[in-house]
C-alpha cells in the first residue's frame, strides 16, 4: 500500500495512537488503513457415499482438484458464500448442514471455514472456474492431484468421520514449511 | 474508495473480466480492489465456575461489558488472536481449549470466531481499553449491559451447554433487524 484510498495522498509506516502494531497512515487526512487476513469459506458437497471435486481451470494449481471455495464477499454470510461458490464452480445447489472445519493459514493470511452440505441432486457441471466436476467415493480421490493442504486435510478428516459414524468440527492451523518444496505442517488444536 | 492504493490514481466501479460483481479497479494500472469481510476473535475465559467480562473504555459500547475479542491481525492465527486480545484488553493470559461458536454479522461484515479459554491463573487487570475486568458466575452476568449482540449469544450458549455438561460448537448468523431500535435476529445453523 502506497496511497490512501480516501484522499490519493502517501501513507506512511507509523504507529497510530493508542495502538502496538505500524501501520499504514494517511499523511494527509490521517486515515489509518489496516490489513486484514481474508475468510475463504467452501463446503463438502456430500451426495450419498461420494463428494464433489472440481479441477481447477485457474491458477493457481491449475489442473488440480480441489472443493468448491472462495473469498467471502461483502454483505454475506459464510453460509451464504459456502454455497455460492459451489453453485459458481460446479453448478450445483447444496444445502449447507453443518459447521466442519477452520483452518488457519497465517503464511497466505488466509482462514479457511468449511461447511458439510448435502447435494439437493446428482446434477453439475464445470463453472467458469472449472475444468471438470466429479462425484468421487473414498477410493476415487486422486489424492496426488489435490489442489491445496488444507483441501487435502478436510477430506482425510470426512472419511476419518464418516467411518466413525460421527462428525466433528475440526480447528488448527496448517502452515507452510520453511524450505523451497511444498512442505506443510499441520497442527490440530487440542493436540 | 476513492484512490488506488498502489499508483494513487482514481478508481471505478465496474465489472472485471471474469467476474459477476462490481469492483474498485484503477483507472490507470488496472489493479483489481476487493473489499472483505474481517474476522474478530475472542474467546469465553474460564475459571472454575466464572467468566471473565471486560467493560469497555472505547466506543463504541463505552461502559459496557464484552468478552475479550478484536480484529484478527496479519500474519496470526484465530487461535494467537483470540489469546493477544485476552492479554491486550484483561491482561490474561489464557490456553485456548476449543472453537465454541462462529456468528456472522452480515450487516457489519464481520465474522465472530470465539473459542473456549481457560485462565492459567486468576490474575488480570484492565488493559488500556478496558475501564474494569471481573470474572463473573452465571448470576452475576450484567446481562442488561452486554455490548454486542454476538457476545450475550455466546455467554447464553456457554451456560445453557455448561448446564447440560455437553459443549458444543455453534454457528449461525445474528442481523440487525430494519427500524430505530438495537433489535436483532439470531438464526443458529440447522434450526
């Protein structure tokens, strides 16, 4: 951040008044700007014995699957969002059940919050955003072609459950190792 | 806004290519500003058969009672946010347990993640936006001058689950209802 987006004038590093973090000030009108992690919300589109997977026609991870989430926008509810991204990215309507997972990835400032949701029908296809949209059993995860970690963690974390017979909302954060490769440590709270 | 944080140039709102809602885009380098929803963390302090409840020193709500929560910063998780906030506004410190409750403020675009806590000792004082700090029994919550909304929901659902001996973790929505009043609509997920 350079400018302020109220005035147009340079914002400077400073710590306001009264506050222990720099922050972007506005030299001009004074406007303090702050920076703030971002909610993604999606959901597991649950269709008897199978979930939903989209593979991806965006970066990034283009070509890798993943399940239906997006930035939360202005003016609606996580619950709303979970099941607008699943209608934008699989055409699908879900009916979203359940609370089921945050996630917190502070290396990307991003909180993922995903939902249980139940497919209204059998019927998708690929959104704009979409190369593909499948129904997949257990077995039929392509487990080394999934999009992200926490992607990844959700769905071991719903057949761990659904094979206990019992769903449990799961929280932790999953953070990115130091390193060049795509090594992730994954911590559940409580453990 | 008004002005391009990154070249300080006008901005408009239109529809970017690829997507279904109006954005702040610049008029001269393109760049694309999204507006997000924020998170606020807090989380129910416990000792033994208490609470602890801060009253506010800032508006707004000055001089009435809340649970510990703020706006999650960059670069933490809810887990860190939710115990800074203890340790800025009640100079606590607590071990946070479990995710109790997620509230969506639609109306104000927030998202409310509140967790279980637990004080390692029953020491605490009022931090700079807090005129008082108390740990409080079930009767002696100051129920008529609760601060928010979201926060007389979460000590309701906290000793009605106490009662049963079962916690669970809750999510829904709270809306301001249209007119004059502080009147508000709590619809919990699934009921």
């Amino acid at each position: 951040m350079k400018y302020c987006s109220q005035c147009g004038s340079t914002v400077d590093l400073q710590v306001p008044a009264g506050d222990n973090m720099p922050r972007h000030v506005c030299s001009r009108c004074g406007e303090i700007h702050y920076i703030n992690p971002k909610v993604v919300v999606g959901c597991v589109p649950q269709w008897r014995d199978q979930v939903l997977l989209c593979r991806r026609a965006i970066e990034p991870r283009y070509g890798l699957w993943t399940l239906p989430a997006g930035f939360l926008e202005r003016d609606e509810t996580t619950i709303e969002g979970a099941a607008r991204e699943t209608l934008e990215e699989a055409c699908a309507r879900v009916a979203i059940k359940d609370l089921y997972a945050l996630y917190n990835l502070p290396h990307i400032n991003q909180v993922y919050v995903m939902f249980l949701a139940e497919l209204a029908a059998p019927e998708f296809s690929p959104g704009p955003e979409s190369l593909d949209v499948r129904l997949c059993r257990e077995d039929e995860i392509p487990w080394e072609q999934i999009a992200f970690p926490v992607v990844e963690q959700t769905l071991r974390d719903y057949f761990e459950d659904r094979r206990r017979g019992r769903f449990q909302v799961r929280t932790g954060d999953i953070r990115r190792l130091p390193g060049q490769g795509r090594a992730f440590e994954v911590r559940l709270l409580g453990q």
